[in-house]
C-alpha cells in the first residue's frame, strides 16, 4: 500500500525529548516501510525517517497566519496525491484533511491521543460518511461520549507503544531501587503526589521531566516540588533523552502514575513496562486499560493504596512486565493493529478482523 500519514509540525519525527504523539509517528512509519508499504510523511523539517519526507511548518506556529498556512500546505499535498495513496492517515490536525474530506473513495483514518474535538469531529463525518475512520488511544478516550450520545463517528481503540529493542529490561533491581516519576512536572501529572507516595513508603524518588517555564505551573514547580528537592530522598534531574530515560526506568522499583486527570496514555508506561518496571498508577484515563493489576503493576483509587502497592512490588515478575509489553505495546503489535484497520478500510480484508475496539 502506499499511505499518507500526517502529523503537525511542531516537533521532528522523532523527537529528542517529550513528543508522545511524534514518537508514535515514527514508530509506525518505520514499521510500515520496514514491512514494504510506500510512506509519504508530512512532518517538522527535521524529521529523520525512512519514508518520503514532506517537509512543513515554520515557528511560531500559534499564530493565525502561521495555522492556516501550515493546514494549507498539508491540504494542498494531499490534494495532489489523491490517485496515487491508498489511504490518508492523519496524527495531526482534524483541519487538515477538509479537502480531501469529500472524496468519499478515498479511505481516511483520524488518530487522537488527546482529547477529542467532537464538534469538528461531527462535521467531518457529515462530510466524509464512511470513508473516514476514528482510532483513539485508549477507549477512555471516547467511549465515554459515545455513550452518552455525543460522539460520533466510527471508532477503533489502538495502543501507543515503544520499540522495545531501544530498552533493556532488568529482571530484578536493588532492595533500595528509587521509584520515579517521569514526565512533565505539572499538577495533572501529579508530582506531589508522587513525592508523598515515596515519602510514605519510605522509599527515595527520582523526578524528571520538563518543568513549565512560563504560568501557574511555575508557581506549583517553586512551591510545592522545589521545596522536598534534596538529592537524596528527592532528586530531580530535568529533562532526559532516550538513553537517560532507559537507565532511570531500568534501575527503578516502579514508576509512579498518581495522574490528576484523565490521560488518554502516557507512553511513559509502556517505556517502563519495556525495562521490566511495574506502574503503580491512580485509576483514572487509559490506566485501568493499561495496567494490569498484579501483573504489570497495580492500579489504585487513593494516595494511601498506592502506598500500599509500593510494598507490593516484590510479587511482581518484571519478566512478565516485558513479555506482556512486547504482546501488547511493542512496536509490532501496534503496527500490526494499523495495518489490520488500514487493510479493513481500503476492503482488503473482512471487516472486523482482528480488531482491538469497535465503537460507532
């Protein structure tokens, strides 16, 4: 198949640091030509990638001219490959892909891994009909307003993963392992829960992530994170590349999720899950989805029952942990997922095959 794929361009294919959706981009489009599809990839200029690189986008991104400019560019590139793709695959912008919207033979898939746009959503499928395809993250991440009558749409649940291979899964770690909180440092993401639940646990806490530069989570940063940093029970070190990130997973008791909000997916867990390292996670968003209690870690309604799991952890099998990673988030099981849904939309297969999700 030749398919286009989509993402915005504000981050390169893949990024360097945070870009959970960029990273998702990249390991599907390497997966693709690795298995002999032909991948045009609309992305950031400096974008690395295995397939035809459609360079877009110029900083500042947020301002009006620039977002028109850019959904342009995207709709205008599509526009002229319209007889030659299979099928259009946008991580990107709903937006981008109103030209093409009306070509009702040309297979469509829309990819969320934040919070959906209903609206544009309902609009789109008023204008696409059944030749535009919806896939989420996590079925937390629409389900509930297709139960309640205010989705729409056809909609597929399919993974985030991780190329395992990139991590190294330690079977077992030091009685003092520290846990860790990695992502970016913000109330959400909850940090000082984090911070609370190794303190109670007795237990040292490594952090790292972005710290917000400008705003209200400056002011959470100084005074509620800041504040318990002491590079021993506490210890921050910033923001980390993949190499860092494999050697703080790798060597931690678990990794700590006490999300404030309903995440869609953290990749950070399927990260850890491919060291080997447990997730204890507050049941919120796509962690009840995600982490299997018990088995790859546990999920917990309260700080006091994420304490409690800390003491849990020896029964965990941080081999099991891996094998369930590589079934589940590994770089081939996700590809596969896409190819079975890109080979359901363009009529290459029953439908129905081999599917994770189906919600309409």
């Amino acid at each position: 198949m030749r398919i286009a794929l989509t993402v915005d361009p504000y981050l390169p294919v893949p990024p360097r640091f945070y870009g959970g959706i960029e990273r998702i981009v990249d390991l599907l489009a390497e997966g693709l030509v690795r298995r002999g599809h032909e991948v045009d990839l609309f992305a950031h200029p400096d974008s690395r990638t295995a397939a035809t690189l459609h360079p877009y986008g110029a900083p500042p991104h947020m301002t009006p001219v620039a977002r028109i400019r850019e959904l342009l560019q995207v709709g205008g590139g599509l526009c002229r490959m319209i007889r030659s793709v299979d099928l259009v695959h946008s991580f990107g912008r709903l937006a981008a892909l109103a030209p093409i919207l009306p070509l009702r033979s040309l297979p469509k898939i829309q990819s969320y891994q934040r919070e959906v746009p209903w609206r544009g959503v309902r609009r789109a499928v008023t204008l696409a009909g059944p030749s535009l395809t919806f896939t989420g993250c996590s079925t937390s991440l629409y389900a509930p307003a297709m139960a309640d009558g205010q989705g729409a749409g056809r909609w597929r649940t399919v993974f985030n993963g991780v190329d395992v291979s990139r991590y190294h899964a330690a079977p077992s770690v030091s009685a003092a392992a520290p846990l860790v909180f990695l992502g970016r440092v913000e109330r959400i993401k909850g940090p000082h829960d984090a911070i609370a639940i190794a303190r109670a646990a007795g237990r040292r806490l490594v952090i790292a992530g972005n710290v917000a530069e400008s705003g209200d989570e400056v002011r959470f940063f100084e005074d509620e994170i800041r504040p318990h940093i002491d590079g021993q029970s506490v210890e921050y070190v910033g923001p980390v590349d993949d190499e860092r990130k494999n050697a703080i997973l790798g060597s931690a008791a678990a990794l700590l999720m006490p999300i404030h909000w309903e995440e869609p997916f953290g990749i950070v867990m399927a990260e850890a899950f491919a060291c080997g390292t447990p997730v204890i996670g507050y049941a919120r968003g796509s962690v009840p989805e995600v982490v299997l209690d018990g088995v790859n870690g546990f999920c917990c309604g309260t700080r006091e029952a994420a304490v409690a799991a800390v003491g849990r952890l020896p029964a965990i099998d941080r081999r099991a942990v891996r094998a369930d990673c590589e079934a589940r988030f590994g770089a081939d099981a996700i590809v596969d997922d896409y190819i079975r849904l890109y080979e359901e939309v363009t009529g290459r297969t029953p439908a129905g095959a081999g599917r994770r999700g189906d919600h309409a």
